[in-house]
C-alpha cells in the first residue's frame, strides 16, 4: 500500500481545486469496479455492482486536503494568504507550499513583538522568489498545498494529507482485495471536506445508500503529554462512537464492533472531543441515514507531517472487506 499512498498523497489536490487527486484516484480504479462518474460537485462516484439481495452501501474519503489561497501579491512579489481549511500558524515557518503550476513558495514571517508567542496567520508571507509584483508567477486566487514527500520510519509513514488521502487508500486497498459481494458497493471520494463536508452532502443525496461509512483519520492520544484520548498508533482502526459533529448509528457502530471480533481484527473505540467527518453530512442527507466512521490514527493532523501506522491501514481495509463481504443487518 506504500506506494499508493506516496502517489495519493504528494498529488496536488486543496479544496477546490481535486482535478488532478481525482484524475489519479479515477486511474487507480480502473479494473476494479463497473462505473465511475462525477458528480457537479466534483466528487468522484465509483459503483461495484453486487451478486444480488444485499444493500446499498456507500464508502465515502474525501480526497481534498487543506491548503491556502492568495489575497494579495505586493510589490516586491511576496504573496499573502487565506487559509482553505484548519492551518495553524505553528505549521508554516520554513514549510513549503506548491501551486497547481508546479511553483514552490515557503512560508516567512514577518517580525515579531517579542510579547508575541503565537503569530496569527496574517503575519505570515508566502517567498515564491518573484522580485516584484510583475514577475510573480502565481495570481490572486490560486490555491497553494504543503509540499512533502512520504517517508518511512519503521511502521509509520509520514506526509501531509495523509488527511484523508490515507482513507482513499484502504477504500482503494480494500476494492482489490473484494471479490463477489452481495452489495452494491459505491466508493466515493468527495470534495471540499475541509471546508464544510459539501462534496458528501451532495453525493449521499444522489446515492441515496440503505448504509453509509466514512473513512477518515482521528487524533491519537499517545503522544507526550498529549490530550487524553484512547486511540493510539499501531492498535488497530478506530470505530467511532461520537465526534464533536455526529453520534454513529448504533446498529452501524456494533456492525463494525462484532465484524471485528469475529475476524480476529485488532480494533479501538473512538470518542472525538473536536473535529467530524462526512458521515455528520451523510447521516443527515434526506431522510436520514444509518452511518458510521472507520478512523485511522494520525498523529500531527493538519500539519505537513502527518503520521500514520502502515498495520493500521490494512486492518482497516480488511475490516471493510470483511463487512461487505458478508449479508449485513442493521436491525
């Protein structure tokens, strides 16, 4: 799956502006279902057509990562911004940023009162190497993401959007590992998630799923002195339970729970203080419905070295395919 995800990951792809993450995701899921589609959100729609008398099951990861977007180019070719998702100023000094057109820029800061511990984002510039306002190559309102490859250390691979391009990955793992499946199966890898849950909202209403799961990373708490949490790296997927945007169906959370255990998968139960996923959008799309969260730990969420554990990410897509795999019940 490493490679994969180096090649999901160090794609460009801000809310907004998915085209080429998408042309990437489109190609990976040739062979492995019937149909694809986009729908006018920009939300890529892949369909799996099952054997007969199951549901319709839908799979959702957003494939769009956070970034920023350009407000103003001054005089001298230094570039300021707005943020496109949660950045946090703590992130940026000596980081890197790339545009849709291949240009790098890194972030400076202006200086500081020495009173001042944490700059707010408007003190910050992005040095793209113009030498004047003319001869900047990039315009108002171009979108910028971090640049950094993936690595390796042991277990763990390190990136930025492994939120949630990660959660693309296992969707995509977990389609080549399924064979016949009783469900209609759509795996859908939705837009602008970072800026308000948009692209699962339009996509769970054209769906219409009997079921919905998102697949989406969740903090840790494992790290020094870090808030208290009980998720780690390494322990397994998370099923989730509540977040700051939703409260899992019950039927849905004990689905995953007892797939788990029947499967012999190490698994963690997840309770998320702040943050959601699109499964708050899909839950409540028309009428409502049944929808549940498999996370994936990730340490150092919305920075440009996010962490993640490799055993994580494969049991996590063996418990997807063991879960379509099988007649599901949600009474």
């Amino acid at each position: 799956m490493k490679e994969l995800l180096q090649k999901l990951t160090e794609t460009y792809g801000p809310s907004g502006s998915e085209e080429c993450i998408r042309d990437v995701i489109a190609g990976e899921l040739t062979g492995l279902v019937d149909e694809q589609r986009v729908d006018a959100m920009g939300s890529l729609i892949a369909l799996k057509r099952g054997s007969g008398g199951g549901l319709k099951v839908m799979l959702a990861a957003h494939m769009d990562e956070i970034g920023v977007i350009v407000t103003h180019v001054d005089e001298k070719g230094f570039l300021r911004f707005q943020p496109i998702g949660g950045v946090y100023p703590l992130t940026l000094l000596g980081s890197r940023a790339v545009f849709a057109n291949g240009v790098v820029g890194v972030f400076g800061l202006e200086k500081l009162d020495s009173n001042q511990n944490v700059p707010d984002l408007e003190k910050f510039y992005l040095d793209v190497g113009a030498t004047s306002k003319h001869d900047a190559p990039v315009q108002i309102g171009d979108a910028a993401s971090f640049f950094r490859p993936l690595v390796q250390s042991g277990p763990r691979w390190i990136a930025k959007a492994m939120d949630d391009r990660s959660g693309c990955a296992v969707i995509l793992e977990m389609l080549r590992r399924l064979k016949s499946i009783p469900h209609d199966l759509y795996a859908v890898f939705t837009v602008q998630e970072e800026v308000g849950l948009r692209g699962a909202r339009t996509s769970t209403f054209g769906v219409d799923p009997d079921l919905a799961l998102a697949v989406d990373v969740t903090m840790t708490g494992d790290t020094p002195e870090s808030r208290t949490m009980a998720v780690s790296l390494g322990q397994g997927p998370a099923i989730k339970i509540k977040d700051s945007g939703m409260l899992a169906h019950p039927a849905v959370k004990d689905l995953l729970i007892q797939t788990a255990e029947r499967e012999g998968i190490p698994y963690q139960r997840e309770i998320l203080e702040r943050g959601t996923t699109d499964a708050t959008a899909m839950q409540l799309t028309r009428s409502g419905i049944p929808a549940g969260v498999v996370s994936i730990p990730c340490r150092y969420v919305h920075t440009n070295s996010e962490m993640v554990d490799s055993g994580d990410m494969e049991n996590a897509a063996r418990l997807l395919a063991a879960v379509l795999s099988n007649p599901i019940s949600l009474k």
